[in-house]
C-alpha cells in the first residue's frame, strides 16, 4: 500500500510530459509527440505577445466585423506610409522585449484586412501583395534578437469575394484551390527563411496535411489551430481560447469565464492542456483611434491588469500558454497609452520570472489555484524543471488576516517572498497558512509571489543518496 500512494504522489507531482515514464499510465502516440514538440521551446516560453498588422491598421472600427473600409485602399498607398521595414520591425520587436514575452505571433495576411500578404510572394491567388518584405524583416530582426516567430494565416476564402473586392483570384472560390496556396506558402516561407520561423497559426479551415507539412519541414515548428477543441490531429500541437462562453470572475480571470462548452454543439470543455489564452486589448487591429478612447480599457485603467489577466491565464489550468492580441501601428510601435502596462510587466517579469516561464498551471497540483479565504484569490504555478517548487500568486488579497490555500496532502518545507527572497512564516495543516498581511506587490505589480518548496519524499531521498555513492 505505502508503494502505490508513494507512486501516486509523483505523479501529481510530476508535469504532464513525464506521465509516460515506465511506471506511469501509457499515453497515446500523438499525445506524446505533441508533448515532445511544445517542449522544446513553446510551452517553457508560456508569454508571448499576438501581432495583426496590414492594409487594416488605423482603420476605426476595425475590430469588429469583416468589411470595415481598409485605412490603405491600394498597395501603394500602404507602402507609402509604412515605408521603412526594418525600422517597423525594429519597434515591434523591442515592445516584445520591453514586456517580457517570450514569442511574437504576427500576420502573414489576415482575411479582415482582404488577405493582404505582408511580403513579395510568388504564390498565386492572393491580389494584395507587398512589394517590400516586412515579413523578412521581422523575421531577421527577431532572429536577431532571440524570439521566436509564429505565422499566422487564415486558409479560408470568407471575406476575398465582399462589395469592395474581390481580393482573391476566381479559382480561388474553391476551398481546395486555397489550401493549395496556403501550402505553397508554407514551402515558400520556408524556403526563404527555414528555422527562423518557428510555427505557424491558422485560423478558421485547416486541413491536417498542412500541419503535416510544417512538421515535416521545421522539427521545432509549433502548430496551432484557433479555438480548437478536440486536438484530433496530431498535427496541431496547440488550441486557443479566443472567446469566454461566460463572464470571468474576478473579471481579471478567463479561465473563471469558460463554463460550458466552447463551441454551440460541443461536448467538450475546455482543455486543461494544449492551450493558448489570447485576450484582445482593445481590439486585434489598431483601429486609428484617438489615446483618450482607450481610456476605458482596463489595461490602460489600470496597469498591472495585464499580470492579474496572465497569471491566472497560465495558473488556473495545467498546460496553456498566455498571448496578448494587439494591435501595432503602422510604425510597428504600440499606442504611448500602453506604454505604463508594457513597463509594468517588464518590472513585473524582471523578479517574478522564475514563476512563469517554464513553468505548468497549478490544477491537480500539491496547491489549489481559485478562491481562497477571505476573499483572496489567485494562482499557482509548478517549475517544470522540478516539481517540488511551486508558486502562490495572489492577485486579489485577502480582505483581513493571513492567507489560507488548500494543500492536498504534501508537506511544505519553506515559503519564501520571490521579490525580497526573505522567507516567510507559514502553518502547514491541511491548509497552507502564509502569515503575510504586507500586499502592496499587488497594487504596485499586479500580484504577491511565494515561492513554496515541497519535502522530498523518504524515497526520493533515498535514491539522492544512492546516486551520490562512487
């Protein structure tokens, strides 16, 4: 009996991917295939920051609908204002450093703003082409810098055939006709650029022999199908939480927000693993507005919403990763009213880093991520590198006395403030007690942070010991 609960506890210990050790329960071939690749970069990068730019930028309204009037009827008249890629790559990618993300997902076309393709493409079927190559200056000035690219595309016709069109050639009514550009595309951009590109988005219609491709040509490319529910393929590694199917609490939490069923006529809830959060601040274009407009939105209101919205996002649920929709202008720069929330998180980011990257959520964990006493809410996070780490944030205090957070069983050897690294007092019965009532890092960043270290078990100690002898 002692060995199958010691077994037991190991395995709520142990991140997801080593659930395929001998003595654990036998995964499916795809499951561990796609666990193998998100390993090697994507799920320990956890933050990243989602990029739509093109013939749409600085059109108001842009947002919402599919038919907005383009801010760049022409080409040419894109082209004359957006005159410097290297520069505009040079601004987005030093926002990107700026906040701390750890990957930048940027359109290659989009089709809201009518498929126009951000560089010289010799593919067929697209009418909006770029004659200068924003793409392969991002492309390079990310490599430059170290962050990772993912492209996204749409392989779908939806909005090429509207009243101010059409924006694709006829054959391209045929949705077969599409994801045969899309794949000639895909070799293209590899073509030129090989592993500089790191995966590739696709929204709305897929097909599995375009994930295929991408595997088969980029070992480490990532794929990832927006608001994909099922991971049926084995060639899409990651889903997306686009849309809430309910209203988050604390508003701050969207995983709070996904109660039921995403999708009408769905079965299946939301997944614990092999997701992507990807929250909209103030729409996914730049819609040309004036600062004073986005005075309302909470990243602007308050700036260390976003840390609140992250951290719940990567500590509610196991496996997902967290990616901020916004849009640049058309210099590649972000609104200057976004500038207090990108240094927040910076600051944020800079003492608090060890408990978001590479790292997994707290569901199933030693600790309980939710609702806590008093009021409190907040996450948790595990260390991927060793699961006897674990991390409290506390994004909403609790309203008097200490904090209390459910420990499902497992001793706790130390709790230490991650900012000041002092240690901490706690009580260790059943519910982890934290003798704190200092939270000012949560109006100043955004969250608290405790660093909890677990007791090593007597076998796990054991065989320390064994390995240790010559």
């Amino acid at each position: 009996m002692n060995h199958i609960l010691t077994i037991l506890t190991l395995l709520l210990l142990v991140p997801v991917a080593a659930l395929h050790a001998a003595d654990g329960p036998v995964l499916r071939k795809e499951y561990q295939e796609r666990q193998r690749r998100v390993d090697q970069w994507y799920a320990p990068a956890r933050f990243g920051l989602f990029y739509t730019w093109g013939m749409l930028t600085g059109s108001k309204g842009s947002s919402r609908g599919s038919e907005n009037p383009l801010r760049y009827d022409t080409v040419a008249a894109f082209e004359a204002a957006a005159q410097d890629p290297d520069a505009i790559a040079a601004n987005m990618v030093s926002t990107v450093k700026k906040i701390g993300a750890r990957y930048l997902i940027f359109t290659v076309f989009h089709s809201c703003g009518r498929y126009f393709v951000t560089y010289p493409s010799d593919v067929s079927g697209y009418r909006c082409k770029a004659t200068k190559d924003y793409f392969g200056a991002l492309v390079n000035r990310c490599h430059q810098e170290g962050v990772p690219l993912i492209l996204y595309m749409g392989a779908d016709n939806y909005h090429a055939f509207i009243k101010d069109g059409p924006f694709m050639t006829e054959e391209m009514r045929d949705q077969k006709n599409v994801f045969a550009a899309v794949k000639q595309m895909i070799n293209e951009l590899i073509d030129r650029h090989g592993e500089k590109i790191s995966g590739f988005w696709f929204d709305g219609q897929y097909q599995d022999d375009l994930g295929e491709l991408i595997h088969a040509r980029l070992p480490k490319g990532i794929v990832i199908h927006n608001n994909e529910v099922t991971l049926s393929s084995s060639h899409v590694d990651f889903g997306s939480t686009e849309f809430l199917c309910g209203r988050p609490d604390p508003e701050y939490s969207r995983p709070s927000g996904l109660l039921k069923p995403p999708l009408q006529g769905s079965a299946i809830l939301p997944k614990r693993d092999f997701n992507e959060d990807i929250p909209q601040a103030g729409g996914w274009w730049y819609q040309g507005l004036d600062e004073k407009s986005y005075g309302s939105l909470p990243y602007v209101k308050d700036p260390t919403y976003l840390v609140k919205q992250m951290v719940s996002s990567l500590g509610q649920r196991r496996q997902w990763n967290f990616a901020l929709g916004i849009g640049p202008m058309i210099d590649g720069k972000l609104p200057s009213c976004f500038d207090p929330m990108i240094a927040n998180m910076g600051w944020f980011l800079a003492w608090a880093g060890e408990s978001i990257y590479d790292t997994m959520g707290g569901e199933g964990s030693a600790l309980n991520p939710g609702w806590w006493n008093n009021g409190a809410y907040g996450s948790i996070t595990v260390s991927r590198k060793d699961p006897h780490i674990l991390y409290i944030h506390v994004t909403t205090p609790p309203s008097k006395g200490w904090l209390q957070v459910q420990n499902n069983g497992y001793q706790v050897a130390s709790v230490v403030d991650l900012r000041s690294g002092k240690p901490v007092d706690f009580g260790d019965s059943g519910l982890l007690t934290v003798r704190n009532e200092d939270w000012k890092d949560v109006t100043g960043f955004g969250a608290k942070v405790f660093k909890v270290t677990l007791v090593a078990s007597n076998n796990e100690n054991r065989a320390k010991g064994r390995s240790r002898k010559p």
